[in-house]
C-alpha cells in the first residue's frame, strides 16, 4: 500500500509502522481470520480496514478520534499475521500506533480512570491479590445494584474474579534437575497468573525438573510489560523491559533459555527489541529475545522426554489455541504434540479455533461487550467438543473461558458440575507423569 507517512514524526517506530502499511496490498484474505471483522462485518474493524485508518491517521489525513473506535476494537490477536499471503507484519503497526497516538486521544475520565487502575494493579502481584480481594468482596453489592449505576467497566472487572484466590505462593529462586542435568534455564514468573493461578509455576517447575531441565527463577524480575505495550502504554513497557532485562540478561546468568508459560507474555518478551526501538538498549533487547521460548517449544525440543505412565484411563482433551501463542510465536503443534504422548488421551480440535476467545490482555475490561460475544462463542464451540479437559498455554484465555463457559451453563440450564475443566498445558502433563486422573484431577 503507498503511503505518504512523514517517518522523522513518528519517532523509533516510524520505520517499523510504515513498513507494515506498505507491505499490505489490500487483499483481504484476513477478513476471515479476524474475530471482530467476524462479529460486525464492517470494512473498517478488518486488519486490511484497520491498516488504511492508522495509514490515513498517520499521514495527517484523518482525525485521529474518527480512526480510535475500531483501533481500540482490534484484540491485537495477530491472527491476520498468519493468514495474510504478503507478510504484514501487523504486530509492528498496532501497538506502536497505540503508543504514538496515546497523548491525542480525547478519553472519558471513567475509561482514564479504569486504565489507570488496571495499569497499577494487574503488573503487581501484591496490589492485584488486595484489589481482587476488595473486589469478591464488593461483587455482591455492585450485582445486586441497578445495572445504570455501575460502570460496564467495573462490572467486566468483577465478572472475571475467581469466586475464591488461591493461597498465595512463593517460588524460590533455584530448582535442581532429577537426575541427569540436560539444561539450564531462567523462569518468568508472571503478574496476575501469580495470584489466580500459581500451581501453573508449580507445574511448569515440576514437568521441567522431571526431564533433566535446571530451572532458575531470577529475583529482580518484573512484569513482561505487555499489558502495558498492548495499550499504547511505551514508557511503562519500556520500564518494566529495561527491568527484566537487568534481572536475566546478565554476564553471569548461567541459563540457555528464558522460558514462559505465558502466551501473552512470551510474545511481550519476543517484543522488547521493538519496545526498546531507539534506545541504547534495542540490540540488547533483540538478543534476549532469540532467547525466549515457551515452556511447551522447549520441551518438544528435548531429543527424549520422560514417558508418562498409563493410567488406564481415556480422556478426551479440547485445545484451544492461545493468539499470542500461535499467531505471535507460531506454537501450534508442539502442545498437541506433548498431550498426545499421554497415554489414553484424544485430542479434539474447537471449532473456528482461530478466533480469539476475547481475552486478549485487558480488552475483556476495555471492550467487554465484544469479549463477552467472543467469549460466549467460544464456549459454546468447545462445549460442542464434548471434552473431559480444556488444555490452553495462557491465564488470561483460562479466565475467560472458565468465566464464560460458566455463564453459558447457566443461560443454558446446564448443571455446573458436568462442565469441564480448564487447565493449562503444563498442569495436564504433571499431572500425567502422577498418573492421576486428568479429567478430575481440577476437582471438577
């Protein structure tokens, strides 16, 4: 696509930004790949609509606020990435466009307000375990006032708290091999999957060691910064980055990969050398993230694995795709790899398993009426599966699922105990090298 982008306005990402609207020929083969094109059938909330409307903005043509409303749409699922034949790399326009047009944007205080209290809660463990306690224990009141008196905002927040937090869980910073010492690597803890689900950590820690793997879980780390970056937030993702990598880019760091079992964080990760663009650390932040891989890639790699016991079992397992795992990493067929291993399973593919489930971050706060129909429709293709277990490799698609297969159950009159459960990739395979029964081991 021919632009007339005034590259020496646009910073360290002008480059990038007007490389990807060229490198779009208008196409449209991403039209049926995008979940919000899907849903509205409007030219304007398509990759190939969104790509002319930030192009348009860019050149000083178009008035940003006319643009904001189907940008602010897009879940940043990357899902065009995979399906566009000319290659735009789409992930190098969106957020950086976020990020360049943050300071212009006209928002209402109430929407300033709610992403204000997202960016200072979600990337802290210790201020999200207060905040989402406050928030069980506010639910029932706000569910029992007048829709119009509480914010959609705030009502999204609070649908997605757990009923009840686990118990908080530290990880120490060193966990030796069993056996034999294959390799050595570095852990990213996590935020918000910290405090609603730490027995994934435990599970990632367990599979690993079980396999020979030494795994490192460095001190000084932070928060990834994507949650930050996604929203146009650069001089948050950029302090969080410059923090992260102090704590696992160091000279003594004995580790040979960085691994996540995040999706959204490993592709915030992968993100630094874009993040870091223009500073004296981009080459630095490059590097680390040819490093960075995912827990499930890392295990699919090893040359043997540890066999898991038959259980004497079957299971039927639903895997859903993670966007920031397969489209923004390209992990596709190495989880489904890893759970066919397990002796008794059968893995059954979602229906329409590329669209996104609505997670995607903080949108199913900021977007809730388009997480919600996303959600909802994901819920009823994976309930069609009719699997005992739903495997995933990120907590913000476990939340959303969890919370919408739920309420699909209720609307439906499906009692709650016959739901499956969701679980991510890594507790199934340390639950299998237990030998217990995967589809109960969630207590479902």
């Amino acid at each position: 696509m021919l632009h007339e982008i005034d590259l020496t306005q646009n910073g360290p990402h002008g480059q990038a930004m007007a490389d990807a609207v060229s490198t779009c020929v208008h196409c449209g083969f991403c039209l049926s790949a995008c979940p919000t094109y899907e849903q509205l059938g409007d030219e304007a909330d398509s990759p190939r609509g969104r790509i002319f409307l930030m192009k348009e903005v860019l050149e000083g043509k178009l008035d940003l606020e006319a643009a904001a409303p189907h940008v602010d749409r897009c879940l940043g699922c990357l899902a065009c990435e995979p399906a566009c034949p000319s290659g735009v790399p789409y992930r190098d326009l969106i957020s950086p466009f976020r990020a360049a047009t943050a300071g212009r944007r006209r928002v209402s205080w109430l929407q300033r307000m709610a992403r204000r209290v997202v960016q200072l809660t979600l990337p802290y463990p210790g201020r999200f375990r207060i905040a989402a306690t406050m928030g069980r224990w506010s639910r029932p009141l706000v569910e029992a006032m007048p829709a119009f008196l509480v914010p959609r905002v705030a009502r999204a927040m609070l649908g997605l708290l757990p009923d009840q937090l686990p118990k908080r869980s530290e990880t120490k910073a060193f966990y030796p091999a069993t056996g034999e010492q294959r390799g050595v690597v570095a852990m990213l803890r996590g935020c918000a999957q910290t405090v609603l689900a730490p027995e994934i950590n435990a599970a990632t820690i367990r599979v690993l060691t079980a396999n020979g793997i030494e795994v490192h879980v460095p001190e000084n780390q932070v928060c990834c910064g994507a949650l930050s970056w996604h929203v146009g937030n650069l001089r948050g993702a950029q302090g969080f980055a410059n923090q992260n990598l102090d704590a696992f880019d160091r000279q003594d760091a004995p580790w040979d990969a960085v691994l996540t079992n995040a999706a959204g964080c490993g592709s915030g990760l992968h993100e630094y050398g874009l993040i870091l663009a223009g500073t004296d650390r981009q080459t630095q932040a490059e590097t680390f993230a040819a490093k960075v891989s995912d827990v499930s890639r890392y295990l699919s790699r090893l040359s043997t694995r540890k066999a898991f016991p038959d259980r004497g079992t079957t299971t039927r397992i639903a895997y859903h795709d993670a966007c920031h795992l397969a489209n923004a990493q390209g992990v596709r067929s190495e989880p489904r790899a890893l759970l066919r291993a397990i002796p008794g399973v059968t893995l059954v593919e979602i229906t329409d398993g590329h669209l996104c489930c609505g997670s995607a971050g903080t949108y199913n706060i900021d977007q809730p009426d388009m997480a919600n129909q996303l959600g909802d429709a994901k819920a009823r293709a994976i309930l069609a599966t009719e699997p005992d277990v739903i495997a995933t490799g990120n907590i913000g698609c476990l939340t959303q699922i969890r919370t919408h297969l739920k309420r699909v159950a209720e609307a439906d009159g499906m009692p709650l105990t016959e739901l499956p459960s969701v679980r991510h990739t890594v507790e199934i395979l340390a639950d299998a090298y237990d030998g217990v029964d995967l589809a109960r081991a969630a207590g479902r």
